[in-house]
C-alpha cells in the first residue's frame, strides 16, 4: 500500500514537471519566431531590391502564421 502513494506522487512529480518543461519550450520557440519576424521588418525596412523585399515579406508572413498556430500571444507580456 504505501508503495503505490509513493509511486504515485512519483509519477505526478514527473507529470507536473514535464508540463513546465515544454511550456518553457513553447514560450522559447515564440521568442524565436518573434525575433525572426522582428529581423524581417528591420531587412525591409533598409530596403533592397524587389525580388530580395517580396522574398523577406513571404518568410515574414510564414513566421507569423506559425506564431498565430501556435498561440503565442498567450505569452505577448513574457516575449522581448
């Protein structure tokens, strides 16, 4: 009997933790599409040829479909 409580809050231990693991994860992977979008503003923003701009505006616009997936305005306050 008390191997299984001690099991138990083992398991639960394990199970709280991993969640925080990958919250931590998904919030680090906003920041690094936040930045990515942020890179591509500043790229247009100093111009280049026309080619060059539609190119950073589809891969601006691919980066900022992922973080609207990926509900990462849920972390706006937390990102840099």
């Amino acid at each position: 009997m008390r191997i299984g409580r001690i099991v138990l809050v083992l398991t639960m231990g394990c199970a709280g933790t991993g969640g925080v693991v990958a919250q931590q994860a998904s919030l680090e992977h906003c920041q690094k599409l936040k930045d990515g979008i942020a890179r591509y503003d500043e790229l247009r923003r100093n111009g280049g040829g026309g080619s060059q701009m539609d190119g950073w505006k589809r891969s601006r616009r691919k980066l900022d479909t992922e973080f609207r997936k990926l509900g990462c305005k849920y972390y706006r306050g937390r990102l840099e």
